[in-house]
C-alpha cells in the first residue's frame, strides 16, 4: 500500500448520536477500508473528535467526489472536517536564529524520511546557518533585522514564505515575536518550541527563572504560535529531573536534549495528520 492509496479524516463537531455510524456507512458504501479509527468524546463540552485511516484502493470516486459527497453528511452534523492525502506533503520553511540544534535535527529527520513533508527554505534573522543548510542542499535566505525594523523584516519572511507557498512554519528556536497578522495567515500552521514547561516561566531567560526558584524538574512546550505570546494551544510537552547540582548552564543543555525530541514528535504530529485544535486546547491522536 503507497500513500497514493490512502488517506486520512480528520472530524470535530458537537456530539451526539449517529456521527460514527453515519461517517463510517458512508465510507464503506463508497469502497473506502477503515484501517485505523480513534476518537474522543469530551464530555465536559460535550464536543466530538474523530480521526480515521483509510484504504481508498476500492474507491471509484476521484478525491474531489468524495470530499463533496461527505459534505452534505458534515453540514447535518456541524462537522469541522478535512480529508487529507499523505501524498500531497506539505510544505514545510524553517525559521532559526543563532541556536542550530532543533535546526539540524529537524533536516536531518527529513533527509532520512522521518518527515514527510517538501523542507521550502530555511529562513533566519543570522547568517549562521547557511552552510547547515547547504550541506542539505535547502535554499537559505539572510534576512536580518537591519534600520528598518522588525516590520519590515517580517514583511521580507513573508514574502518568501508566499512564494513558496508555505504550508507549516516552523520556529526552531527562532528569537523574534511574529507580529498577530502573521499568526493569522498561517493560523495553527506555526509551531513554536518553547523552552520551558509552559505556562511556567514564561518571556525571556527561563532557565534563569528556573535556576532561581529551585526546581526540580525542567521541560519543554511545543505549541501553535499565536497573537498572545507563548499561549498558543499545545502540542506536546517533555519534562526532565535536575537537582541542585545543576547551574543554568547544565539546565540549558538538558533542555536542548528535550527541545529537538518535542519538537520533532510535534511536527510529526501535524504532518500525520493527528492534532485537532479546540479552543485553546488541541486533541492529538496517537
């Protein structure tokens, strides 16, 4: 089975009976296999969430039919819904300032296939990167903070991120705040590593932070980037035992380990397919 022959659904409405027999009817009467089903209920907001695997090899229908034949089953049931194809990766720019770590581990899991997505561009505020990304043969662009502004420097990103067509932005330890339009045009298409466990220790210097209350366990927050400043809904979080013995030196290079693996698990995570977005809250499916 290639990815040419599956897909995935991806489903939240309000809950209430009939939505897996209604979606997955519809599914088998059209040839479509069901090889993998998860979903939630949450009770509290008595809201729905469903993600669905499919074999399409018995399809007859194109995968524009589809989509408008389950339409009609969306409306009746106030679905937010997409039907989503692994073939058509997506489109991937990653943005880094000084720090290389989750850069170079985010290239190196997509060069051996970990991520399937199109790596666009590497785009940092520094020049430090651009023998990194040679090496990986991704187009760098230099676009520094120069007498301008941080306006202005943003509107160069955006540019290149329009012409290449970007689907996911990725923040790997990319040091500049975007501005609410950015996080607009690309809503809960930013993912941002933040090192800490939020919503501990937000804004600058939070090993510092860490280091002066004492802590005892220190950890990292993937999440969608939005207007309201390390708030975006969460992805994945990791956390790691320090002691005494550790000073901010040592808490930040036992963040760095975490960083790269939550971040990567998270960007695994959209591309698969696997996150819903709730409100402030996302519904990640293993």
């Amino acid at each position: 089975m290639t990815a040419a022959d599956t897909a995935v659904l991806l489903v939240s409405c309000p809950d209430r009976p009939g939505i897996v027999a209604a979606v997955t009817t519809f599914l088998a009467e059209r040839g479509a296999n069901v090889i993998d089903l998860q979903q939630h209920t949450d009770h509290t907001d008595g809201a729905f969430f469903q993600r669905i695997e499919l074999e399409l090899a018995g399809v007859d229908r194109s995968r524009e039919q589809l989509a408008a034949e389950l339409a009609p089953i969306a409306e009746r049931y106030s679905m937010t819904w997409s039907l989503r194809f692994p073939d058509e990766r997506l489109r991937m720019a990653i943005l880094a300032s000084k720090e290389p770590h989750c850069l170079q581990d985010l290239l190196s899991r997509w060069r051996t296939g970990e991520l399937p997505v199109d790596v666009t561009s590497v785009i940092s505020n520094h020049p430090d990167h651009e023998a990194l990304a040679r090496w990986f043969d991704v187009p760098y662009h230099h676009l520094p903070i120069g007498e301008e502004g941080r306006e202005a420097q943003e509107r160069r990103v955006v540019e290149v991120l329009r012409a290449d067509r970007v689907d996911l932005v990725v923040l790997a330890r990319y040091m500049q705040i975007l501005s609410p339009a950015m996080c607009a045009e690309w809503t809960n298409r930013i993912i941002n590593i933040h090192h800490s466990f939020l919503p501990a220790f937000q804004g600058a210097r939070p090993y510092h932070q860490a280091h002066e209350r004492g802590v005892k366990l220190i950890g990292v927050t993937a999440h969608y980037a939005t207007a309201e400043l390390d708030d975006g809904p969460i992805i994945d979080q990791d956390v790691i035992r320090v002691s005494h013995r550790d000073d901010v030196a040592d808490l930040r290079r036992k963040g760095r380990d975490l960083e790269v693996t939550v971040l990567a698990r998270a960007v695994r995570a959209h591309v698969s397919h696997r996150v819903l977005v709730y409100g402030r809250r996302t519904v990640v499916f293993d």
